[in-house]
C-alpha cells in the first residue's frame, strides 16, 4: 500500500483509487505497457504539471 500513498499519492494526489480501478477494467483483460489513469485534479509536480481530464 505504501507504493499507492507515497509515489502515486492516492488519498490527496492527481490519481484516485477509483480512477485507477477504471483504468484498468477498461483493459478489458488485455495487458498493456501504457497504463492511461485520468488525472482527479490538475498538480504540479517538480517540473512537470498533471492536468486533469
């Protein structure tokens, strides 16, 4: 769970539990190497600025 709260930031970052969870059923059981999660809120990171969609 560590992975989850402290790199993607789940319970206040960009990223959402939920929107992960959609991002992978809509796989569709397929495997991918680009695993597309909508961004919950627009965040800068660093240099670099998640934005939502």
């Amino acid at each position: 769970m560590r992975f989850f709260t402290d790199i993607m930031g789940v319970f206040d970052g960009a990223f959402t539990i939920s929107n992960l969870a959609k991002a992978i059923i809509k796989l569709n059981g397929k495997g991918t190497d680009n695993l597309q999660v909508p961004a919950e809120k627009t965040m800068q990171i660093g240099d670099m600025t998640i934005k939502k969609r």
